[in-house]
C-alpha cells in the first residue's frame, strides 16, 4: 500500500470505527452522517485491501476482521504520536541544548553586544550552547539566513535583506576619540581645530581614505587629514593610544576603552547610528532563536535578565 495515497482524516475515522465497531455510532462521535462514514469505509476497504469490518452474525454492529484487529493498537499508539506531534509546541531548554548560533555582525557590533552576550551564555545556559561570530558578507547575507547557515544579522539598516523580520537594537552615536594625555588637550575641538587633526579612518571595503566625516566636511567646504585607514574598529584604539591621531568611533564603543582613550562631541552634527537584529521570517516562532534575540535585546537595552 502507497501511505501518501491514504488520507489521514481516512485513519482518524477507521481508530473510531475499530473501537466502536458500528458505523452508526462511530458517524455520531466524527459528526459525519452514516453514509459519508460508509463511503470512508469503502475507501479504508479499497487502501488496505480488506474488508476491515464485516455484518456481525447477529445483526447488531460489525466485526473486525483479522487485519483490522491486528491494526488497532498500533494505529491507535500512531495517531497518539502524530497528535502529540501537531499539538505540543517544540521546547528549548538553554542549561541542555546543543545550540550552535551563528550571528553575523561588524566588530562593532562584536564589542557593543557580542561580549556582554557570551557572558551572559557563559553564566546563565549550559555549556552545550555555542556562539559563532562572523563577518557580514552584504552580497551573501539573505542566502545565509534564507539556508539557516545564518541566525542572526546584526548590522544597520541598509545591510538588511528584503522580507526579513527585524528590530531595532539601540541607537548610538558618533564621538571624537583621542589618547589619554593628548598634546591638544581636552577641549572639545571647533571645527579649525578638528580639520587641523590627522585621523584614523574606518574603511569596512578595506583601503579607503574617504569616510562619511569627509561627506559632512565637504558640505562645508572643508577637508580633513587622513592618516591611517583600518578595516575594523577595534583596531583602532592601540592606533590612537600609540600617536598623537584622533578618530571617529561609536560612543558606546568608546565606553569600552575609556581608561585608554578620551572622547569629545564632533564639532559638527552627523547622523546617529541604529542597530537592528535580523532574521528570516521561518525562524520567528523557532523557540531557540526566540531566546537568541530575547538575549541580544536585553544586553542592548542594558539588562541581564
């Protein structure tokens, strides 16, 4: 017999025609009419190749032959597993998982929440749940979370794929950051002074000299001075510490380095800095990711619940 030609509403009313062993009464407890239910036995009949329930010699109620007797139990433990299948909603248990997480985010990203979120996993899941950082790869980033080899995208708004689930993070801004004991002082900087500085610049497609503070100063008709351009954020600090350089770094990124560096208000207004988590819309109701993005929600929003 071919299983994906038997309809499971067809099995559903064969457990109670097997335990009743009367149509009459089986058609009353699937509130279908007598002949709908008989027109169903014709077609368990047709399926399994067998009469499955004969007239009893009495006349009252039917008989089940020796294969349907032989179904009844086993049929019955299989809709009871398929039920428990349909009806109970997956579990996720952080202290005994095995959950390995991808998230894709910058090394900003990284400092801001990847570290306070190994922490927390460190401190409050078992040792089962693992974390894997890794780079965005804007030209790859939707086939990744489409294909699952993604979890998680945390990034600006711009990085997000299309038809992707998302929510905002936290909102930062942008910050002067400077060495302790710098020869300028800890003024913030006019705009003479700022353009007069040389810069460390952050060049995510790596090389770059031109960065959106130049965007800005050209506005205005000015120019800055950049000296050193670096893919990633956290090489910036070691690189301001060890010169006499400034740079342009996230405020709460600078938070992180605050005994290494000082920080100061731009001398000009520049756009503050949303950050979202991202998903694919299959994950939504998944319950391992709704407890990954429950964490990384609560660390932007400064809890460790």
């Amino acid at each position: 017999m071919d299983i994906s030609r038997i309809d499971l509403n067809l099995l559903a009313s064969l457990d109670v025609l097997l335990e009743e062993a009367n149509v009459t009464r089986a058609a009353r407890r699937l509130k279908l009419s007598q002949p709908a239910l008989s027109a169903q036995l014709a077609r368990l009949r047709e399926s399994f190749g067998d009469p499955l329930l004969l007239p009893a010699e009495t006349g009252r109620g039917m008989t089940l032959t020796a294969r349907a007797a032989a179904l009844r139990e086993p049929l019955r433990a299989a809709l009871r597993d398929l039920d428990r299948v349909v009806t109970h909603a997956p579990e996720f248990d952080p202290a005994h998982s095995t959950r390995a997480f991808q998230i894709a985010l910058s090394d900003n990203g990284v400092a801001i929440l990847g570290v306070d979120l190994v922490a927390w996993i460190a401190a409050h899941a078992g040792p089962g749940i693992c974390v894997a950082f890794r780079p965005v790869d804007p030209g790859r980033i939707g086939a990744q979370l489409e294909c699952g080899e993604v979890d998680l995208l945390v990034s600006i708004n711009s990085l997000i794929p299309p038809a992707m689930k998302a929510r905002v993070l936290l909102e930062d801004r942008y910050l002067m950051a400077q060495r302790k004991g710098h020869p300028r002082g800890r003024t913030p900087p006019d705009l003479d002074t700022y353009c007069a500085l040389r810069h460390v610049l952050v060049s995510l497609d790596g090389g770059g000299f031109h960065g959106f503070m130049d965007d800005y100063l050209h506005r205005l008709g000015r120019r800055r001075q950049v000296a050193v351009s670096v893919p990633q954020y956290h090489l910036m600090p070691d690189i301001l510490e060890a010169t006499d350089y400034v740079g342009v770094m996230p405020s709460r990124l600078v938070q992180r380095f605050a005994g290494r560096l000082d920080a100061f208000e731009l001398p000009i207004p520049t756009h503050d800095i949303s950050m979202y988590a991202s998903w694919h819309p299959r994950m939504q109701a998944d319950p391992a990711h709704r407890w990954l993005r429950e964490r990384v929600a609560a660390i932007a929003e400064g809890t460790r619940t």
